[in-house]
C-alpha cells in the first residue's frame, strides 16, 4: 500500500517539473564592426530627463515566468538604479497597456564591448515574479543616474540602448521594424524606432526565466494512471 502511494506521489512529481531559469529571449550583442552599429538615448540622468527604448519580443508555449530583464547600454552614466517595464499593444503614438513596472537596484555588468567611446554595459533587473501568457510584449530597462554628488550623472555623460545586427541572438526573434522610442525631453511619443532612425531595428536587450510547465502527454497519461489507481485504492478501503 505505501508502495503505491509512493508510485502515485512520483508520478505527480515528475509530471510538475519545471524547466530550469535562463535566457528566454535576448536581440543580440552590440558590434561594433557593423555598418550599422548605433545606440538610441535610454536614460534618465542629469543630461536626459527622461528617454526610454521598448523591445518587442515573443511569448510562445504555454507562457514564460519572468525572473527578470536586461539592456546592455553604452554609457558612462552609474547605474544607481533602473527603470523597467512591460507593455502590451504598442503601436506608433501610443504605448498600449503598462502591465509591469517598477524600479530597482540593478546588476551592472561590463559585456567587454565598446563603440564610440563607451563601453557596453548590461544593465539587468532581477527577483520579478511575472506571469506572461502567450502574445507580443514591449520591454524596457532604463539606467537612472540622478545624484548630483556623483560625478559620473553630470554632462555629458550619457547611456544609449545598443542596437544590434543578431550575433548570438537568443529565443523566436521580436517582430522586425517594431521597436519604439518613448522621450518627453526629445518630444517623440512611442515613436517607431526604425522609421526615426533607419539603421535602428533591433535592440541588444533581453528576458529572464522559465517556460510555463506544461506536462507532457507521456507525463499526462502516467498522472492519470497514478490518480485512477489511488481511487481504486480507497474504494477498496
């Protein structure tokens, strides 16, 4: 008997497991090599008031947990802390829903590349606990330096969201041609990125977390054996 509760209890278990938490989906590292290597104003420092770039990307399965976010910047800003939020239904003039957002104390990590006298910096926000269902959503992370005692916010000091030609390109890639950028001190409302600046497509920035779990129909079938089996049990009790 105990056997079998224990068969019963394994099968559950397996049935639940989920997958492991990484890279969901990530636009590609900056070159520096490409023609068209560029960067757009994502900041909110002593320079730019406020400048935010929004990245498409794809939610397939059955849904993604997201554990966090990231955009790697070429800046010479600190990174105190950062913006971030997710969007749904952005279109050209208007930003859709805000369904996530927050600001946090980010991890500030230099990726060893560099372009116009910056270096590439990834700016990542951790510890969300997101449910995304599938569908298309807009990311942004924005570094924000506003201390004036710290020298690194002053002028002309600047961050800019690197662009990024695919080169190690993570998940199903985000919708060409749609990413936008939002800025009240450049005047530009959620303004498709690739239509302001031609050689602006994509954008290096990315997702974390785990596919939503959804048991396998080997795994389905076994949990229904183990759940007959445990009511055939107590019927004979």
């Amino acid at each position: 008997m105990k056997a079998l509760f224990a068969a019963c209890g394994l099968v559950i278990a397996l049935a639940a497991t989920p997958a492991s938490a990484g890279i969901l989906f990530y636009g590609g590292d900056f070159n520096p090599s490409s023609s068209n290597a560029d960067g757009l104003s994502n900041e909110e420092d002593l320079t730019v008031s406020q400048a935010a770039v929004y990245t498409p990307f794809v939610v397939g399965g059955s849904g993604w947990n997201v554990t966090g976010l990231f955009t790697d910047n070429l800046m010479a800003i600190d990174a105190l802390s950062a913006d971030w939020e997710i969007r749904s239904g952005v279109s050209e003039g208007d930003g859709g829903t805000l369904l996530f957002s927050g600001t946090s104390t980010p991890t500030v990590t230099d990726t060893g590349l560099s372009g116009f006298g910056y270096e590439d910096y990834q700016v990542e926000v951790t510890g969300l606990s997101i449910f995304l269902s599938p569908g298309t959503y807009w990311m942004s992370v924005v570094p924000v330096c506003l201390d004036d005692g710290d020298s690194a916010c002053l002028s002309p000091n600047r961050s800019f969201n690197a662009n990024t030609d695919g080169t190690n390109a993570i998940g199903t890639p985000e919708p060409v041609d749609l990413s936008f950028f939002n800025s009240s001190y450049f005047g530009v409302n959620f303004g498709n990125a690739t239509e302001q600046y031609s050689d602006l497509t994509e954008f290096s920035s990315g997702v974390l977390g785990d596919p939503a779990s959804t048991p396998e129909p080997g795994s389905l079938a076994l949990l229904g054996a183990g759940l007959l089996l445990l009511a055939g049990v107590r019927r004979r009790r």
